[in-house]
C-alpha cells in the first residue's frame, strides 16, 4: 500500500512540474505568435525606393550624367540654368497629391562638359532610409537616426522651415510642426547649397 501511495504521489508531482514548465511560459512562446510577428514585420526595400546617403534616390544617382534623368523622367516640369548649373523638376507621376522631384547639375567647366547630378531632392515618402527615413518622419524619427546641424532657413505661406544637415550626403527639410517635408542627397563633402533653388515647383 505504502508502495502504491509514494508512486502516485510520484505522478502528480511529475503531472505539476510538466504543467508548469509548459503553461502560461509555453503560452507566450507559441509558434503561431512568432509568426504572426515575422508576417508583419516591414517587407524589405527595393532599389527603385531606397535612398543612400552620398550617392542616390532610387535609380537616380549622383555624378551621373543629366541625360540619364531624361531617360528615366522624360522631360522636366520645370528648368532653369545658368553659368554651366541648371535645376530640373518633375512632378512624380502617379501619385496624389503630386510630389516634385528635383535635381541640381553643373558642368565642370574646361574640364568636362557633360552636365552631371550633383543634389537630388525628393518630397514623396515613397523614398527611403535603410533606416526608415522617409519624407513625412518626425523630427523625432530623424533624430534617433542621424546626428543633424541647421544650416539654412527658408520661409514657406508665411511660416519658417529648418534644413538640417548631417555632413554624410543627406539633409533633411523640416516644417514649424517638426516633420521633414523633403530629403536632400547630395555630394558628400559639397554641402546643401546648389547655386538655383531646389523648390521652384512648391
């Protein structure tokens, strides 16, 4: 008898440590969860959105020659050129509202003739980061991302905007109310200053 009370005392110990080891613990780490988490999780980024700092906007890349543009946007919204520099704009097609796209070319005057892409700026949140950045991120958003300084102010329907830049081949144009509004990649070492005005089409 004695014999047969220890063994089933046995079993309900054993049925209780199982139970804890695989109840409410086992519960959070159900498959089902994790997958559900790996389901909505960011799908990655395709070249034709992503923007690199120093070097391009989608298929658009800098010191590449302005005809690519014209193969790639067709012909500008928008030009204006002077002294071996010129801006050209597109409004981006298909989407609502529509998002300017503009780039910024010079000439190496005596050297090289051929018109190349020195700054492109983007407004659509179409474009972005490795990171997340996009046209539309908070100052928050930015902040957590890059380190950034405000080298220029411009004024906007009467209220004041902020460009901040990070010294890396990208720059960010933030509203009074601390979201970016536009994106500026450039030549790293060059700076956000293009000779023409970027935001000729707003």
């Amino acid at each position: 008898m004695t014999y047969q009370i220890s063994f089933r005392y046995l079993l309900l110990c054993t049925a209780g440590l199982i139970y804890s080891a695989c109840g409410p613990k086992g519960q959070q780490q159900n498959p089902s969860a994790t997958d559900s988490t790996a389901v909505t999780a960011a799908a990655p980024l395709t070249d034709k959105a992503l923007i690199i700092p120093g070097e391009s906007v989608g298929p658009i890349h800098l010191n590449d020659a302005d005809s690519t543009l014209l193969d790639q946007l067709g012909e500008p919204d928008y030009s204006d050129a002077a002294m071996g520099k010129a801006v050209l704009a597109w409004y981006t097609t298909g989407d609502s509202p529509a998002y300017p796209v503009s780039i910024f070319t010079a000439r190496d005057m005596g050297n090289d003739e051929t018109a190349r892409i020195q700054q492109i700026r983007i407004t659509s949140p179409y474009y972005t980061t490795s990171e997340g950045i996009c046209a539309s991120s908070s100052l928050a958003q930015i902040s957590a991302e890059y380190s950034t300084e405000q080298v220029e102010a411009y004024e906007k329907d009467g209220q004041q905007y902020a460009v901040l830049d990070t010294k890396q081949g990208i720059a960010f144009e933030v509203s009074p109310n601390d979201s970016c509004v536009a994106i500026i990649v450039y030549q790293p070492g060059a700076g956000t200053s293009s000779y023409l005005p970027l935001r000729a089409l707003e």
